[in-house]
C-alpha cells in the first residue's frame, strides 16, 4: 500500500508545473473566470481547466460561482498545509543546527 498523498505534498506537486504556478500567482491579488485566467497564457482553455482542477484538487484554489460563471479564488488551505510543512522542516533543520553548534563546543 503506497502513503496517502498529504496537501502539502499535492499543493508542492500542483506547484511544480510552471504553466500551474503562474495561474495561481494571477490568482493572488484577485479572484478570476477562466476567461482572464486564461489570457495571456500559451496554453489551450481545455488545459487551463485541466490545470485549474489539479489547482483545485492540492486545494491551493477554491471556486465561488456568480451566476453563470466560475470565479476561481485562492484556498488558504493548500497554502497553510505548504506553510506548516516549511515551518515543521525549518524547525527541524534549526534543531539539528543547534545539536552541531553544541557538540562542536563541547570539542573547544
């Protein structure tokens, strides 16, 4: 049986791809319809869709509909998840730091 896959490790993996992370930072300062979101990137609508759902799926973004459209909108949740990951790695990498920075005084 392979592990669950956590959000941090889809909204890293959705972030992987260049096309998906400049959707999402188009994404940062205002809430978008496909339409928009689509402009100006060299990729097809279908794919944008296609990228917006794995987007959706690390949930690194969120849907609200008005009326007929779909406006897409950063989820917090995939970017907390990412955030906590950071912080419990950056801990630990600090924890280790300071063991080393220890033992090497206990040598002086």
């Amino acid at each position: 049986m392979g592990h669950a896959i956590s959000n941090s490790e889809k909204a890293f993996n959705a972030l992987g791809d260049p096309t998906r992370r400049a959707i999402f930072e188009k994404l940062r300062t205002t809430p978008l319809a496909v339409v928009d979101i689509a402009n100006g990137l060299p990729v097809s609508r279908p794919a944008v869709s296609q990228h917006l759902k794995v987007l959706r799926d690390a949930k690194l973004i969120s849907i609200n509909q008005q009326g007929t459209k779909n406006i897409y909108q950063v989820n917090r949740e995939g970017i907390l998840a990412m955030r906590n990951y950071l912080d419990k790695f950056w801990d630990e990498a600090l924890s280790a730091f300071k063991l080393i920075a220890e033992q090497e005084e206990k040598k002086l």
